[in-house]
C-alpha cells in the first residue's frame, strides 16, 4: 500500500491518488476526508479550553489522529510526499524512511521552481516532478 503524504490544504493530493488507484496501486489518503482546516479547528478547540500547543498535543483528540496515521504509516510499504507539504509531512516522511520503508517526493511541474530549496530532500528514496517517472519508481513502469 502506498502511503500518499501531503498538505491537507493541498487538491493535488486527490488528483494523485485518482492517478495512481487508476493504475491500481492501493493508495491510502483517507486523512484528506478531515478537510484543509482541520488542524485551524483543532487548535481552536485546544485554545478554547485554556489549552497551549504542548498541552494540546497531549489531549485525547490529537492522541486519536496521531494512531490513525502512524497505523496506516505502519501498515503501509512504500509513501509519496506530494509537494509542497508542511512539517507533519515531512516528519511523516522521514519516520517511514528511518522505518526501512521506501520514501519519495512527488514535486510540482519543473516549471513551478520551489520557493525555498532543501539539500536534505536527499534523504528520500527518490525525488521526481514527472508522474510517469514516479510510477517508474514506485516499481510499475509505463515506460520506463
């Protein structure tokens, strides 16, 4: 299973889902459902009862999303990271990496140069802004 990484602000992590389960790889993005402000109303909530940010990341609903996604992290052989992406992702990312998993990043079209840039991309199993060389890499060649 293909654990797709990514912004939850983000529509192209939908459309590389649709692209993938075409080519029917088993995609997991089922933490896109919670929609693009979910952690602006987590924090609220957190800070509507007197919470702080570390008191809050102790509370039973960051506990709740934390298992869900490492479950699925864990239950999963391979992530891509559809950029841009947030710290989450990142750290979500690096963990199936220093797990021994296999860890890529997809990058928007060439023609859209990142805004900042990170030596430290390094660290992923692959690095490509071309889907069919993705899938290449994901180990199903179209033409590879």
């Amino acid at each position: 299973m293909i654990y797709l990484i990514g912004s939850l602000r983000s529509q192209r992590v939908p459309e590389v889902a649709q692209d993938l389960r075409a080519l029917e790889y088993d995609v997991f993005d089922d933490w896109f459902a919670v929609g693009p402000e979910a952690d602006d109303y987590w924090r609220t909530y957190e800070k509507g009862k007197g919470n702080s940010f570390l008191a809050g990341l102790q509370g039973a609903a960051a506990e709740n999303v934390y298992n869900f996604d490492k479950r699925h992290l864990d239950a999963s052989d391979v992530a891509v990271l559809v950029a841009p992406a947030g710290k989450s992702a990142h750290l979500e990312l690096g963990y199936m990496i220093g797990s021994g998993k296999r860890g890529y990043i997809f990058l928007p079209p060439q023609d859209e140069e990142p805004e900042r840039w990170d030596i430290m991309y390094k660290f992923a199993t692959g690095i490509t802004a071309d889907f069919s060389e993705l899938v290449c890499l994901l180990g199903r060649p179209i033409q590879c």
